[in-house]
C-alpha cells in the first residue's frame, strides 16, 4: 500500500503554521507564514492557507498523489460536523464553508475545528493529557480558550458553543473584557488582560520594562520573560493576578467538573515554563473542596506549538 500524507494547519489571525505528517504520525516538514486578517471577505487567510499547503508539498518533495486529507483549526465557533466556521473574532469569516471550499482546491478530504478544543484533543491523543478521561483544557494567549473531554470524548455542547472558560465571570465589577462583559477570566489573566494592566500601572506613573513592549498592543510572551528574569515590578504584579484568576477559575471548574486532569497551554504557559503553574498550585486549593482537589491532576501541555497540529491529526483520523 502506497504512503500517505497529512497536511495539518493551525490559522490563527495572525499566521498560518503548517506541517506535513507521515504514516507514523510523525512532522516531516513544518511551514509557517503571516497573514492578514480583516477586511470583509475571506479572500486574504484563504490565499495564505492554498500557498502553505502547496509550497510544503512543493518543498518537502512529497507526491501531491499520496496526499490523504487536509485538516485545520479556526478560532471562534466552528460546526465540526460540517466544517463550517459559524463565527470567528479576528477573522473575516461568517457562517463560512471552510471545508467546501478547500476540499474544491486541494481534491481530498478537509477537516476543520476550533482551535483550542483541536489542541486539547491533540495532547489528550499525543501529549501530556494522554491516559486520562476527563480533562479541563485552559489556553493562555492573546485570549483565554478552553477545551473539554467527558469520558474520552471532546465535548462541544450545543452548537459547539461549550468550554468557553475565558468568558467565565469572576467579578462582574472586574475590567472590561472584549466580549463585553466585566471581570471575565480572560480580562484578567490572557495576555489581553495582562497588558491591560499593565497600561494602567505606567498611568499612574509607574515605571516597567514592558512600556515599549506593549505600544503596538499586546505584549510578546518572551518581552515578560525578560522583565520577570530582571524583577520588574509592574511585570510580576501582571503574572500575579493573572495567576491568581486562573487558580479561582480552576477551583471552580474542579467543582463543577471533577475532571482527571486541568491542563494548561497557549504560547504564555509555553513561554513561562512552570512558573504559571507554580503559582496557580499555590493557590488553588483555596477555592474548591478537598474531596474533589484529591482526585485531580494539574500539568501543562507538553507538545507547544503542536498541540493543534496534532488535533488536527487526530479529527482526520477520525478520534474523539
């Protein structure tokens, strides 16, 4: 029987990351480039997403014949079944039919799925969350996403609207979150919610390392590294309350789940090594009840930029 490929794309609103996978479930080639997200039509991100699949089969050397199926994620709402994205916040897509189209360019099967539920299925599959049943996913980024698996099955709820924990309220009095609402996890603890307050300390006229860092928006995770390596202040106060929501937000979610396992990821956990989840073990047993504390776990993802590479592998091959 002849090889065969997989071509798996993380679409942010920012860049398109791509890699090809062979019959092992191994990355042979790895491709990512920026792209432009806005304007009204989905013209921009889809010419990005035809230009990374075709210069990867171009430059690994791979017969575009032995090309199985294609699979992405998107952030936002995304009826997996179907594979069309209903609603994404940085992205021009509405009530698209993503998977109709790319199947029309590419000529094989295309799969498509939120993000963060993509990345908690590939470490539940391939990464640290692998063994365990249920499993709480917090991913820590420019937003907050969340991802659920009940009894070793994603759980996406109705309308594929579930595990939206960035926008679990905390304060109602809190900071403004982009959603609208006040005080959710998100304002607080993203990077969003970081940079926010960090906005508000250099205001009152405090001085931080992070000034320059965040002028074009929100800061990049390795600029925090930096300013926690040297003590800035204003830099450790914004890991502080953020870690102190999400040890709240998981107290919580431990109280109403009982999962096996809350796992942590995004591009801050990646970036903070086990400081993030230092600082929330410190705290969480305050906010939920010992009986339920004792049966979970809480680790960080262990496959980085992967996770949703692997999910995506993992929705093609047809696993929960």
């Amino acid at each position: 029987m002849p090889e065969r490929y997989n071509i798996c794309l993380d679409v942010g609103g920012t860049k398109v990351l791509g890699a090809i996978f062979d019959e092992k479930d191994k990355i042979i080639y790895r491709l990512k480039k920026r792209s432009k997200s806005g304007g009204e039509g989905s013209g921009d991100v889809e010419k990005v997403i035809v230009s990374v699949v075709n210069e990867m089969i171009k430059e690994s050397g791979i017969d575009r014949k032995k090309l199985n199926a294609v699979a992405s994620c998107a952030p936002g709402v995304i009826d997996q079944d179907k594979g069309i994205v209903l609603f994404t916040p940085n992205l021009p897509w509405r009530n698209y039919d993503m998977a109709s189209a790319m199947r029309k360019e590419f000529g094989v099967p295309f799969y498509v799925g939120n993000d963060v539920n993509l990345g908690v299925l590939g470490e539940y599959h391939f990464g640290a969350a692998k063994g365990y049943k249920n499993i709480v996913g917090l991913f820590v980024g420019t937003g907050m996403g969340g991802g659920l698996i009940l009894n070793g099955k994603l759980f996406t709820g109705n309308q594929f609207k579930a595990a939206e924990y960035g926008h679990m309220i905390l304060d109602p009095e809190g900071p403004l979150c982009n959603c609208g609402q006040r005080g959710c996890l998100e304002a607080f603890s993203s990077k969003q919610g970081m940079t926010a307050y960090i906005r508000q300390q250099i205001s009152r006229g405090r001085e931080t390392m992070m000034a320059d860092a965040i002028t074009e928006g929100v800061f990049r995770s390795k600029k925090l590294v930096k300013a926690l390596e040297a003590g800035d202040q204003v830099a450790m106060e914004a890991v502080d309350r953020a870690c102190h929501w999400l040890a709240v937000a998981t107290g919580n979610l431990i109280n109403t789940i009982s999962p096996d396992l809350v796992l942590y990821g995004g591009g801050v956990i990646e970036a903070m090594g086990d400081l993030f989840l230092k600082k929330i073990l410190a705290e969480v047993d305050r906010y939920c009840m010992p009986a339920i504390r004792s049966s979970v776990e809480l680790k960080t993802a262990s496959l980085g930029d992967d996770s949703i590479l692997y999910g995506d592998l993992a929705m093609i091959k047809g696993l929960d």
